[in-house]
C-alpha cells in the first residue's frame, strides 16, 4: 500500500476520466436492504481484488452491520489487500466515526447530508480533511444540495434512492438528472445507488455525473467481471 493524502480518491476518479473510461466505483457490500444477500458464499475481500484487477480506480466498502451486513473489520481487510484508494460507506455522526476510518485504512469517507444537522456535517466535513480524510459528502434533495454548496466539496455524491428508507425505493439516475445543475461547479460528482445498466450510467453521465457508484447490479451480474467492463465502456469519449 502507497501512503495516503487528502485528495487521493478524487484523484484517481479524475485519472480514470483521462483514461476515457467511465470511473465506475463498486460498492462492496453483503446484504441489501431491498434485495437481501448479495455475497451468496462469495469472499467480499477477494471479489474487491479482483475488481482491482479488472480495472476498477476506487472502491467503496460499506460497513453498517444492522442493515447492509457490513463491519470496521471487512474494511480493514480490504485497505490492506487493495492498492487504490477506498471509500468507507456508514451512518458517520461523529469524530469518534472519523478517526475509526483513518485508523482503518480508508482515504475517503462518506457524509450523508439527510442524518445530520448542518452544523454537525459542517463540522464532520472540516475535520475530515483535517485527519487525512476526504469526504464524499452526499445530498437527496434540492433541500440539502443548497447547503452542501455552502462547504464548497471536492466531492458530491448524489443518492437516487432514499437512504432514510434505507434504499428500499426504486429511484434511478432520473434524480441525478433532476439535482445534478444544481451541483457547485468545480465539485467531481458521483451518482450513488439504482444504476442497473449501461444505460442508467450513460443518463448519469449525460446529466453530468463524473462517476458512478454501483453495488447490486454488480453483485447481481452473472458475470460480475463483464457487468464491470459494460459499465465502464458504456461512454466512449472522443
């Protein structure tokens, strides 16, 4: 593993752009709330690597346990597997949430704009970069864009689906079409949950989503490994 700064897992999503390839983050993840087991038997470390393999410049590792079957130690596991910079996916509230993340191996933290007041996502957001941390600070809603605007993010997540109903919804990349003009202009902006397709990541990337992130569809693919490589094709830039 190379060491980690602030800026990383930006950083590689915008080398992915240069590659003119679609930056196609995969979630890892055991359980959905919606569709249930996910792994079916599989190792979640070794399917990490080998998306590594396959191409893939990031990764996003959920680790909430209640509902998405995740934990602190499958990240742990991962970060120390993998070479890219990886993104840790919980319910983040607190410092103590922030300095766990650092002490786990992550380079990017997700901060969820629907489950904290503005002041506290202000502050989670500011002392993040201060740890070494950079945040993938995610909106739903017109509501919480305005505000997330004020932080000025390098990074701004877009959820097509509801996390409050824990993603139980059928929302699709029509949101980030509805929320994406609103974004701050100089922020990377990813498109999180109901990418089912080529499709959908060519309506994100059209609406003007720099990335995408996908984790059922991939875990879902008959052949995850093609799954993978349709997506990351499905733009051909001139």
């Amino acid at each position: 593993m190379s060491l980690k700064s602030v800026g990383d897992f930006s950083a590689a999503i915008a080398a992915e752009k240069e590659r003119r390839r679609v930056p196609v983050i995969p979630d890892i993840k055991c359980i959905s709330p919606k569709e249930g087991d996910l792994l079916h038997g599989r190792d979640p470390v070794e399917v990490a690597t080998n998306l590594v393999s396959w191409g893939a410049p990031v990764l996003s590792v959920v680790t909430e346990r209640e509902h998405f079957g995740g934990s602190p130690k499958l990240l742990r596991a991962i970060a120390e597997r993998v070479h890219v910079p990886v993104l840790r996916k919980d319910f983040i509230c607190d410092m103590s949430g922030l300095h766990e993340t650092v002490e786990l191996g992550a380079s990017a933290v997700l901060l969820i704009a629907a489950i904290v007041d503005e002041k506290t996502l202000a502050m989670l957001y500011e002392q993040a970069i201060h740890i070494g941390l950079e945040p993938l600070v995610e909106v739903h809603n017109l509501e919480e864009m305005a505000f997330v605007k004020t932080l000025c993010p390098r990074m701004l997540g877009i959820n097509n689906r509801d996390i409050a109903d824990l993603e139980l919804d059928d929302g699709g990349p029509v949101r980030t079409q509805r929320l994406a003009e609103e974004k701050p202009a100089s922020a990377i902006l990813i498109s999180e949950s109901g990418i089912l397709s080529a499709n959908d990541v060519r309506q994100a990337v059209h609406a003007g989503a720099d990335a995408v992130l996908v984790g059922t569809a991939l875990w879902q693919a008959t052949d995850m490994q093609s799954m993978y490589t349709e997506l990351q094709e499905a733009i051909r830039y001139e």
